[in-house]
C-alpha cells in the first residue's frame, strides 16, 4: 500500500517508506520506495537523510516531510535518467 501518491504531468507515482539498520549500527535509516503506476513500472529505492534508533520515532519525522520534499527526489532522479 502507498504511503503517499504524487503526480509528475501525467504520471502518478507511489511512495513507500521503510526503516534500514546498518551493521553494527543502532540507528535506523529512512529509505524511499517510488514506484510508477503504469503497466510496465519504473521504480527505485532513495535513502533519505534521517535517523534514529526508534523506528516508531523514524517514521513519526518521516509523517512530517511534504510533498514538495519527495517531489524534489522523484524530479531528480527522473532528471539524471
């Protein structure tokens, strides 16, 4: 289930949220999931600069980020493609 849904012109994109813990690490890492609506999807990870040791706490920061925070990722990367 989408976390979030942006629009880019006509494409729709979902938006995935998950916690990834290094190695040897208490803390908890914020990763991006954007996925295409299309038949045949475009999709890619993006790790996002926040962190905590609280996955709860982790995703309470990440409720936070608007959608003009993740469109600048999504633009970006559709920009180096």
């Amino acid at each position: 289930m989408a976390w979030r849904v942006l629009e880019v012109g006509v494409e729709v994109w979902k938006v995935s949220m998950a916690a990834e813990r290094r190695a040897n690490s208490d803390q908890w890492g914020l990763v991006l999931s954007f996925r295409e609506s299309s038949p045949n999807p475009r999709r890619f990870w993006a790790p996002y600069p926040i962190q905590s040791t609280s996955k709860a706490a982790l995703f309470s920061q990440a409720e936070k980020l608007a959608d003009r925070e993740l469109l600048e990722i999504l633009n970006q990367h559709l920009a180096e493609r």
